[in-house]
C-alpha cells in the first residue's frame, strides 16, 4: 500500500490518511479483509507520530471501513458494498446524481473579469457611494442597539427602515402607504423570487415584456412558470395583446423606464392595463429601479399610485439608488399577499440583514440618501450625454438610438450589415463588455440592438471603452 502525505497541505495529516485508505479500498487496493500494517510501523514507515495514525484509523473506523479487535490488526470491513464503477470516481471529476438543467441566463450578468470596461449592466457606480458614511451610521447602529440586530429580525425588515421608505414614497412616489405595508428583500431579485412563490405554482402563466430584463422574469421560469412574451414599441407594452383569452397570474412591466428600451408606457396604456387587470383579476408586478435617474422632466408617477383595485405590487430598490452591492429592495404589497410573502421569507431568507437595514434607515432620516441621489443624478447625466456625443462622432454610422430620458443604459439599433453578436465577442477580446439584444429577448431570438449602460464608467472610462468598441467594429 502505497501512501504519502503532503505536508505543506492544508489538509491535515490525519485526514490526508484517511483519505488515502480510503481510495485504496474503493479502488480495490486494499480488498474487504485486508489487514493494515500496526499503527506503529506504519507511523514508522510514513515518518508522523503513531497518534496521527491513531486518530486516522480511529475514524476510519468511524466510518465503517476499517474493523479493529484488540490485539488483532485492523482490517478493511468485509461487508463493503463495493463496485468496480463506484471505485474510479471521485468527487472532483464527476457527480454521482442527475442535475435538471436550469433555465435563464443570469449568470451573464455576473462581474468582469479585471481590466474590462463593462457596458452590459444599468448599475450606478459604487465608487460615487459615501462608504465611510455608511460604516459610520453601522457603527452607530449597532452601538444604540447593544448588538441586538445581529439577531433575527421581523422579516420584513428593520421597521425604521420601512417607516423612512414609506414616508419617501408617499411624498415623492404618491403611494399612500404607511410601514405596515412595506416588505424589504434583499435586493429586487430577490422579491421576484419571493412574489414567484407566492403568486405562481409550475404551469401557471405569466406576461413579460419582450425585450425586457432576464433575471426578472426567470425568477418565475425556474419554477416552471410559463412565460408569455408581450412586445414593447414606443409606447412601452402593448397591452392591447393582453387582452387575448389566456389565463395569467401576473404582468411583468417596466413602465416609468422599460429595462432595456428606456421607453416609457403611455398614460392610455397605463389605464388600459390597470382597467384589464381588475377585470381579469391578475397581478401587475411594477418594477420601479430608475425612478431616482430622470434627466429630462418629471419623473412619471407609478401604476401603483394610482391602483384603486389592489392589484399593482410595487417592487423599488435602493441597491440601484446608492450601490448595486447593497442588496436591499422593496415590496409594497395588498395586506394579503404582503402576509403570504412574510410567510414564504421565513422559509427562502427567514430574515434580512438588520444592521444594514438600520444604518440605511439612518442614513435616510439623515438626508445622505437624498444628497447621494441628488449629486448621482449629475454625474449620471453628465455621463449618459458624454456617451451620446461619443457614440454620434465614432459610431454615428452604425448605431442609431433615442437619447433615454431616465434609465442609466442606451438602447441602441445596430445597422443590419454588421452581426451585432460577432461584435460582442470581438468587443470582449479588445476589453470591453456590452450585451446584444438577444440577451434581452425571452425566446433568445436575434435582435439587431445593443445595451449600453454608461453610469459605472466615469469619463476617462466611457472615452476608453468607445474606443475599444469602435476598434472592435
């Protein structure tokens, strides 16, 4: 029996032992019956003290693979049920059970690799975010509170937290809601997931703008909800499509700035689908992330400010308002659901993340929130026309858009002569990021249009990366 043991591994060397012996049984080395050589010659023969290989055979006895009577020398279990299929594999080259496929292509959005310009995500810039302001009122949260929000708190949420929120979307938003009616969730994904739970069982149906944002609406495909595409134009949804005889639980949409066209849903759409709702009785799930980012005009009111018949759920986010890392989000639910979501937290996330919640809590009653939105719509903006100059003076002939009234990303049309996904990929190898339509399509179909998101990358940034892109062309 041949052994040896790394010393400089991090694997202790009881364990290195074990796991040797271990192999050697399973690999037929060492066949049910064999004897091992004495503890102390073998502790002789591999250079450790006899208590390393003590403790070894001690758990391998534990196990059930060795057998051990005083006196007698230990030997490999006979009863083992031992195959030669089950011998070759081990845990680091293959898996022992079938794993269902998972639908959706979320992962894509994941971080870069470092030393690549990233256009593909409409998330703010967390250098903008005033961190040591954040530690501060983190500190002074959990020094008020003795260390008591490190425990489990109400889950649905810290209550300070709720009762700022509800005050700023009541003033701001024109929601007349109060804390007891606001949810919050570790981040907007993590709300989807929830209301998928609640509001869906597999088979059910359920509309999503096409194009629209994938993570959203795969928080419901993964659980094996059916997904019914409804196209945008330059009215946002269509919701005249709605209005054909299919069963739904609940409409996906985007309308103060449709993610990814920038569009927003027209004032007779608005009644349209508020009306169409309450008639068909299903959910409209109004995801609301861009409010704080209007450049030019006022901000539109949400479909749930002016929701009469409990059926708009209105999810928001200050992830997106202060630092995408931040994973805080909101749902302002009908009591109903909202209990039926307090439910299902207690079994997905049971709680969130208290100390963090009350130091955003603090950090609203502060105005710091308010400040960092106020000098964040500036620097978005001065970006977002940067990027608009940059792209009409390099790519004028091969891109054509809207200048996106809010939003922090550019919906672009690529010029059919140019295979906007080839591009991608050859924008990639020259350091640059950016994301075709297709990705943004709920049958992965085709489109000749790419997403630029321009506020994680200040001005040297933009200038370096349209350059890149240009190049790549």
């Amino acid at each position: 029996m041949q052994l040896e043991l790394d010393r400089h591994s991090h694997v202790s060397l009881p364990q290195q032992l074990v796991q040797q012996v271990v192999l050697a049984i399973r690999s037929g080395r060492l066949p049910p019956g064999a004897s091992l050589p004495g503890t102390r010659s073998l502790a002789e023969t591999l250079g450790v003290h006899r208590n390393t290989v003590i403790a070894a055979v001690e758990e391998l006895e534990a196990q059930g693979w060795l057998q051990t009577h005083q006196g007698l020398p230990s030997r490999v279990t006979s009863s083992l049920p031992l195959s030669a299929d089950v011998a070759v594999a081990t845990p680091k080259t293959r898996l022992g059970f079938p794993v269902r496929p998972w639908p959706g292509a979320s992962r894509a959005f994941e971080a870069v690799p470092k030393g690549v310009l990233d256009f593909s995500a409409g998330l703010p810039d967390p250098r903008l975010f005033d961190a040591a302001a954040l530690a501060r009122a983190y500190r002074r949260s959990l020094r008020q509170t003795k260390g008591q929000l490190l425990g489990f708190g109400h889950p649905a949420g810290d209550e300070r937290l709720r009762r700022a929120l509800a005050s700023q979307l009541a003033s701001r938003r024109g929601l007349a809601v109060t804390a007891d009616d606001v949810l919050i969730t570790r981040g907007s994904q993590l709300a989807m997931h929830l209301l998928a739970l609640a509001l869906t069982r597999p088979g059910d149906a359920i509309a999503v703008e096409a194009p629209g944002y994938p993570s959203y609406r795969d928080a419901f495909a993964c659980l094996g909800v059916k997904v019914v595409p409804i196209p945008v134009d330059g009215e946002g949804l269509v919701v005249e499509q709605l209005s054909r005889p299919r069963a739904l639980k609940a409409v996906l949409v985007t309308p103060h700035t449709q993610d990814p066209t920038t569009v927003t849903l027209s004032a007779r759409r608005r009644l349209a689908l508020l009306e169409l709702a309450r008639r068909r009785r299903f959910a409209v799930i109004e995801l609301d992330t861009d409010f704080e980012f209007t450049f030019d005009g006022p901000p539109v009111l949400p479909l749930a400010s002016q929701d009469t018949s409990g059926v708009v759920v209105y999810v928001g986010t200050l992830s997106k308002a202060l630092a995408p890392g931040l994973r805080t989000g909101f749902v302002v639910a009908p009591p109903a659901l909202r209990d039926t979501l307090l439910a299902v937290r207690g079994q997905v996330d049971r709680t969130g993340d208290a100390g963090l919640e009350r130091a955003l809590a603090q950090m609203v009653e502060d105005g710091e929130v308010q400040r960092h939105s106020l000098k964040a719509r500036r620097v978005f903006l001065a970006r977002r026309d940067l990027l608009v100059e940059l792209l009409r003076r390099q790519l004028g002939d091969t891109l054509t858009f809207d200048v996106p009234r809010g939003g922090l990303g550019l919906w672009a049309h690529v010029d059919p002569a140019l295979d906007v996904e080839a591009w991608a990929a050859r924008a990639l190898v020259a350091g640059v990021r950016f994301f075709p339509g297709r990705a943004f399509s709920p049958t992965r179909r085709r489109l000749p249009n790419l997403r630029l998101g321009f506020a994680n990358l200040n001005e040297t940034e933009l200038v370096d990366a349209v350059r890149r892109l240009t190049r790549a062309r």
